[in-house]
C-alpha cells in the first residue's frame, strides 16, 4: 500500500493526495502520513511491533468470534470485547480494520469446527467429557462407574459428577447443573466430542443436536459446540481430565458404599483436583479461577426444566455433624453424628431424613460454589439438656416446690418458647434478688405467666414492696407502667403486663 502510495504520487508529478486517497480507498491523512515519510522513517515505523499490541493481545478471542458468527459485525466484536475486558480503550476505527485484516487473513468460514483455544479467554469456555472406569470396588462388590468430567479451559478448575448406571439425557443435564452450581456460574459455551448426549447426528458436518439437550443448553444460556469425530485434540485439557479422574482419583481406591464415594470425590475435587499447582498454566486452579474468572462467568439458575433427582441417596455424617453434597457441607442434629443418614432435593431445598423413622431432621436452602459449611447452629446444641440444666438453676435459685411451680405455670402458658423463658425467668430472678416467697407465691397463682410479666411483677415490687398486699387502693406515687403490675399483684388479671 505504501509503494502504491509513493508511486501514484511520483514526487509530485503523479496524482494529487486526495486522487490517490479515493483510488486506494483509504483516507487523505493516511496518504499524507506516507507522503511525509522516507524510505528509513517507514521501515522504523514497520519494524515496530508495539503499535499492533493493543489488539494483537486480544487476536485469539476476535479470531474465535469470527469462526463461531462468521458475519459478526466490526461493531459487535467491539462490544463484544468491551463486555469481556472493560478496561481495553480502542477507537472503532482501530477495531474495524483489525477485524477486517483478520476476515482476509484467516480462514473464518467454517462455523461448526473446533479450534482449541481461548485458554487466554476467561468464563467463555468450558470443555465436557464422559468417562467409565470398571472394577471400582464398593462394598466388596467390582461396579462400573460412569463420570461426567468439566473443566473450564482458563483456570482449569474442574467438576466431576458420578453415576452407577449408564447416562441418559436428564442424568447428563443433572451433572451440568450441579457443575455449573459448584462453579458459581455458566460458561459462554461448552465443548463436547460427538457423544449421543449431545450430537445425534452429523452428515457433511451438519449437526442434527439432541433437542432436550439443547433446550436445556438455551434455557441456562451457553453455546453447544461439537468437535470434529475422532479430534480429540480439540478438547485437549479435559480428555486429559478424564485421565486424571480414572488414574489419580478413582483407580486403587475402596469404597464402602456409594455414598462413601461420593464424599470422597468431593473431598478429592475441593483438595487436590483444584488445590494443585497445574503443570500446564502453573496455577493453582480454585484460587486462579477466585481472581480472574469467577467475575467473568455468566450467572446461572437452575432452569426449571431441570428434574430434581428425587431418588434417595445416604451420606456418612462426620463427627463434627456435617454431610457432604455436591462438593458443599450441610449440618444435621448433633445425634446423627456418624450416623447414616438419607438426602433428597426438592426444587431449591437439602431434605434430610432419618432412615429408620423415614422422617425429616432437617432442611437446608441448596448453595452453589464448592468448600461451603451450611449449618443450623440449632443442629448443635441439645434443647432437652439445656432445658434440664435451666431447671435445676431455677430449683437452685428459688427451691424444688416454687421452681417447679412456676416451671409448669411458663410451660403451659408458653409451651413452643419454654426453654428461652426459663431463661428470661432465671435472669429476672438474678436481677431482683432477695425475691421473697411470698411474692414467689403470687407469682405461681397466676393463671399465665411469662418472662416478661415476671419482670414487670418484680420492678414494680422492687420499687415499692409495701405495695404488694393492695387489693383495690390504686398507689398515687406509683408510675403509671407499674400501677398494672401492682393490679396484677392482687388480681390476677391475665392480659399481659407493661412496665
């Protein structure tokens, strides 16, 4: 272009600047630009690299773009990576020729083919694979075990997802939404080999896509993108994965059962999948995808096509209380502690269930992510024992006949709050000592009572004790928040008492 330039204008003896500009097809200032510069100055110009940087470090994802939407406009492109990386400042001017350059240069017409890259990409790819390993043994028995691998192409952080029986459709749809959960968010596309899951059919590279699958792939909002049969290089870094599984987390091991597998894998992912250091990117893979791609992935919900597997499994609960799910931990009551336990999902909800009585001990809002403790802290404390030592306070504080008195008199008139009004009782107590049994007394012929009437009671005594034995004389000096408490003394008048 720039010999072109120097010849139309032969020193001044050829065409003029805006002549050549329109036969070129470029702009004024362009060809004065040239025009103004020597054969060294444009040579220097040329040689220099860091002019092309700004975009040249964006060029595989631009090039992915345009293999992926073919006739994707200069303009999309640009906002395409203003959405990617808000921090890149760049003229359309600049984007629409570098795009053009690249739609000349580069083979950009084929919209089906896998090209392997985008590592540089983060929350746009992640790369899918089934796996099997036979012989595992669970409960002395050899099973064949059926795995779902998910590994997202920057950070490397993987997901798998397990099953005893063969995958069919709604299984496979299950194990995305649990990798999609545990990541925290969806990727812009999935790559996948032409598993049946997925591709039905191809004919001349014409893809006829499993139309369950794909609904579920619209509804959570990624692209389905299917290699090139017998290319397994397309999708390197999960094939891999799936290695990894079979010989590092899966081969050699015993399980007692299936839920002991289960917890294990978990363990596995959260602890040394995701926690080494990676021999390719050298990262490790939970605290890389933490910096620099979590923020960049789209957000997920389950969409409602998704059918909860409703199946019963069981867990092994530790001996800190918790059971594992989906690479995350839920609490259960303290008595369960190394017990077995069973687990359903229903719509958003953990259900866990007593096995022998077959009811439910608790219940827990489903999280997404991985390496989280959801806990009841109710779970942790035993309401009988702690109602038992409140007794046994109170018997302390005001004798076994008064105590127990008004322990029946507080259960009665507050039995779903009993424990924290014993409580509440027992404070009071404390506040107001001496308390005497005479007044002791008034308080256990009430037909109801509650924690705070029993404060009111013993702040209005306190303030005037002669007052207790007024029936009817109404205490002029009272205040008139304690003039109820004084009724209440000699009436025993049921509505509640403010002070």
């Amino acid at each position: 272009m720039i010999h072109k330039i120097k010849s139309l204008y032969d020193d001044g003896n050829g065409l003029g600047k805006k002549a050549i500009a329109r036969q070129l097809g470029i702009s004024v200032n362009t060809v004065r630009k040239y025009l103004a510069m020597d054969e060294v100055a444009i040579s220097a110009y040329l040689s220099n690299r860091s002019r092309q940087k700004q975009l040249d470090d964006y060029r595989e994802y631009i090039i992915h773009l345009l293999e992926t939407f073919p006739q994707l406009s200069a303009v999309k492109v640009q906002r395409k990576l203003k959405e990617k990386y808000p921090e890149l400042e760049v003229s359309s001017r600049s984007i629409r020729r570098y795009v053009n350059t690249l739609r000349e240069t580069v083979a950009c017409q084929s919209k089906r083919y896998y090209q392997p890259v985008l590592d540089m990409v983060p929350g746009e790819q992640c790369q899918v694979d089934p796996g099997e390993l036979r012989g595992v043994l669970i409960n002395g028995v050899e099973t064949t075990i059926y795995f779902v691998v998910f590994v997202l192409s920057f950070s490397r952080l993987m997901h798998v997802s397990v099953s005893d029986k063969p995958i069919d459709t709604e299984r496979f749809i299950q194990m995305h939404d649990a990798a999609f959960r545990y990541f925290g968010g969806v990727t812009a596309e999935c790559v996948y080999d032409q598993t049946k899951l997925v591709v039905i059919e191809e004919v001349y590279r014409e893809l006829t896509v499993n139309a369950r699958f794909n609904e579920y792939a619209t509804q959570a909002g990624f692209r389905i993108h299917a290699c090139e049969g017998y290319d397994p290089e397309s999708k390197g870094k999960v094939e891999a994965g799936v290695k990894y599984v079979k010989n590092n987390a899966l081969y050699g091991e015993v399980f007692a059962n299936w839920a002991a597998l289960e917890s294990y894998l978990a363990d596995w992912l959260n602890n040394t999948a995701n926690q080494r250091v990676h021999a390719t990117t050298g990262k490790v893979p939970h605290v890389y995808y933490d910096q620099h791609e979590r923020a960049q992935m789209k957000p997920y919900l389950s969409p409602a096509m998704v059918q909860a597997d409703e199946a019963l499994m069981t867990r092994k609960v530790d001996k800190t209380g918790l059971i594992s799910y989906q690479s995350n931990k839920y609490s259960v009551p303290m008595a369960y502690q190394q017990a077995t336990v069973g687990i359903r999902v229903e719509g958003e909800y953990l259900i866990i269930l007593d096995l022998e009585k077959d009811n439910e001990i608790a219940r827990h809002p489903l999280t997404t992510g991985h390496g989280k403790v959801i806990k009841n802290n109710h779970h942790y404390r035993d309401p009988a024992q702690r109602i038992e030592q409140l007794e046994h306070t109170l018997r302390e504080l005001v004798g076994q006949a008064q105590a127990d008195a008004l322990a029946a008199l507080l259960k009665q008139s507050e039995p779903k709050i009993y424990k924290d009004q014993l409580a509440g009782v027992i404070q009071e107590i404390k506040k107001h000592q001496p308390v005497t049994a005479e007044l002791l007394d008034k308080l256990c012929q009430r037909p109801r009572l509650s924690a705070t009437q029993v404060r009111d009671i013993l702040d209005a005594y306190q303030a005037h004790p002669e007052r207790l034995s007024l029936a009817e004389e109404t205490p002029v000096q009272a205040p008139e928040g304690q003039l109820d408490a004084y009724r209440a003394l000699s009436t025993q008048e049921v509505s509640h008492v403010s002070h």
